[in-house]
C-alpha cells in the first residue's frame, strides 16, 4: 500500500481546512485492516471508497466551538481525507467499517484465491 | 569510484527523511515548531460562565484517563494509548501509542468543585466554571 498525493482541487470538501488521518495499516493472512484517527467524527460522516485499487476516506467533521473565545488554539478542526492505492485483490463487497471513540477500523477482505492455499504433497 | 559511495549516501538520505517524517509526525496538526512532541495538542476556549480545554484523543481507553484539577488555576491530563492487538504484518505505522500527562495553566481561577469532563468521538472536553471572582460582572451605572 502506498499513499497517492492527490491536488487539493480534485477533492471533494465541505470546508476549506482539510487534514491527512495518522493511520495504521495492518495485513493479515486474510484481510487488510486500516485503523484511521478520526477524532470529533460521526460514524454517519464518514465515506469509504474502494474503486479500482484506489482506498478513499473522506470524514467530515462539524464545528464544535461556536459561540466560544479561543484563547489558546493548538491545533484547527477540519474534514478528514487520505486515499490510498491497494495492491492486495480486496473483495469490494465485504469491506466493512466501525467508528468507536473517533477511531475508524476498516476490514479490507482479500479475495479467495489470493488467500495463500496450503497444497499438500503427496508421498508415494 | 562515486559508485562505492551512492549507497551510503542514499542510507543518509534515507536517515534524514526518517528523521523528519518523526518531526512530522510529533507534530501532525499544528505544524508549529514550539510544539513538536507535545501530546495531546489543547484548545482553551471561554464564554462568560466557562473555560472550555479540549483535546483530541482518539482510542483512549477511559479507564486510563484521569483528568485533575492541580488548583484554581491548574488542570492536568493525562492517560495512555494501548498498542494494537492485531497480528499481522506492519504497512504503516503513525498512531501513536503509550502514555502522556500534560498540565495546563488556565488564564483565569475556577471553581474545581464544579468542573466537569466528557469524552466524545475521541474528543475531550473538560468544562471548568469561573471562579465568581473571575466572571465579568456588569457594572449598573446610575443616573442622578
């Protein structure tokens, strides 16, 4: 997996500010499993994309401070949005995604024949 | 001759890049020099009644969290983030794991009895009323 830069115009945002997630990325004999921080979002504001070997993740991320004086600001809120170009066979249709304590687990399934298939050898 | 000296060249390049992809990611949002390797990042906000400091702290486990108020005037936070219990082959690696603390002085003295916190979507937010002595008090001004 490799990350793609991508130019800010061809993305697709609700505001102006937009943030790469901190990701892990894990393979396992079965599946590709994704971890994206994603603090302040809704499991509903969050799109996943595969197309093509091509991971989208787009999270959008309300304002949260209305009506408040900042009077030390360390860091802005904004969209989230990172793609990445998969190698792995991913089975589109079994990819599934939970959202607990703003971080997003993404499970990226192989698909069957790419599961390594132990073949026996057979003696005489 | 320059041929013997390329790979060591490009593992500086390479060490070089390591180290400033660390930088990087110390400091991931802010992009503020004077922050790199402090965690979490805080915002301190205000309205008439309250200080509001917040932090974005995805994945923590809430028994680890403790949040406190030193005094009047000083909150700490701090906590830890567990590794990842998934086995499997490494692809990427930038969340960060393992524990923080950090204390914040606060710009005006609250009430500590009062102070209260919630964590939601992996964002902190720590409500602390203002010491009476610190509201803005409107001044009635009379006429003769």
């Amino acid at each position: 997996m490799t990350t793609q830069a991508t130019p800010l115009a061809t993305r697709e945002t609700t505001r102006e500010i937009v943030f790469t997630p901190r990701v892990d990325i894990l393979e396992k004999e079965d599946e590709l499993v994704v971890l994206a921080d994603l603090p302040g979002v809704k499991a509903d504001d969050v799109e996943v994309k595969f197309e093509r070997g091509e991971l989208t993740l787009h999270a959008k991320c309300s304002p949260r401070w209305t009506g408040r004086r900042g009077l030390q600001t360390e860091y802005g809120i904004g969209d989230f949005w990172r793609t990445f170009t998969v190698s792995e066979e991913i089975d589109s249709t079994k990819i599934s995604a939970e959202l607990r304590n703003g971080v997003l687990t993404l499970h990226l399934p192989k698909i069957e024949q790419v599961k390594p298939r132990k073949i026996a050898v057979k003696g005489e | 001759m320059l041929a013997r000296w390329a790979p060591l060249v490009n593992e500086f390049e390479r060490v070089r890049r390591e180290m400033d992809r660390m930088w990087e990611a110390l400091d991931p949002r802010s992009g503020r020099p004077g922050l790199a390797g402090t965690y979490p990042l805080l915002n301190v906000m205000e309205d008439d009644e309250r200080l509001y400091v917040e932090a974005e702290l995805p994945g923590i486990d809430l028994n680890k969290l403790n949040v406190t108020v030193l005094s009047t005037n000083e909150l700490s936070i701090e906590g830890e983030r567990r590794p990842v219990e998934i086995a499997g082959t490494w692809h990427r690696q930038e969340r960060g794991v393992g524990q923080f603390k950090r204390v914040v002085n606060l710009p005006v003295p609250v009430d500590a009895e009062k102070v209260e916190a919630r964590y939601e979507q992996g964002v902190l937010t720590v409500v602390l009323p203002k010491s009476q002595l610190a509201k803005p008090r409107q001044i009635a001004v009379k006429a003769e």
